[in-house]
C-alpha cells in the first residue's frame, strides 16, 4: 500500500480539503500517513527551532488525532545539513 501524507493544518481545513474521517478510512484501508510538517513551509527558509516546531507538532498532532506516523516527507522536498540532523530525530523519510 501507498503512503499518504498532508500538513496537519489542512486536514479538513474546507470542502477543498479532504476531512479527518477521509484521512482516517485510508488509513484503515491499509495506507501509511507520513507526517508533512504543520504548514508545508520549506524547512530550509526556517529557523532550527522552527523547523524542529513544525515536524514535533505535526507528529505530535497526528497521534492525537488517531494516526500511526513513522514517516516524515520534507515539504517541497527542501532540506539541507541541519534539517537532515534534525529529522533524524523523527526516524524520517526524503521526499
Ligand atoms: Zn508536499
């Protein structure tokens, strides 16, 4: 199966968005949702602390809303040395 993946602040943000229960039925269909940071910014234009904000809170915020997450996806597939170290910690995946 397929990995899927969305910034949390878009999950079922309006009608052009799929919702929470969208997102959970594929999972329980048997895809895999990757954590894609809370807002898609491109990690490399960010500051450590806030990169390292967006991917714990993202993670953070899919648990709670019922995910298994052992994925990251850099957004626009932007990273660089720091971020690299620093997605270590979120056992991560490249775009
Ligand atoms: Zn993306």
């Amino acid at each position: 199966m397929a990995t899927f993946t969305v910034p949390t602040k878009f999950i079922g943000m309006d009608s052009a968005h799929m919702s929470l229960a969208q997102f959970l039925q594929l999972q329980s269909e048997g895809w895999k949702m990757a954590s894609h940071t809370v807002n898609h910014l491109n990690l490399p234009t960010l500051t450590l602390e806030e990169a390292d904000f967006v991917l714990s809170e993202s993670r953070r915020k899919l648990i709670e809303l019922g995910f298994k997450v052992d994925n990251f996806v850099h957004p626009n597939g932007g990273y660089n040395n720091d971020i690299i170290k620093l997605t270590k910690n979120y056992r991560l995946l490249m775009e």
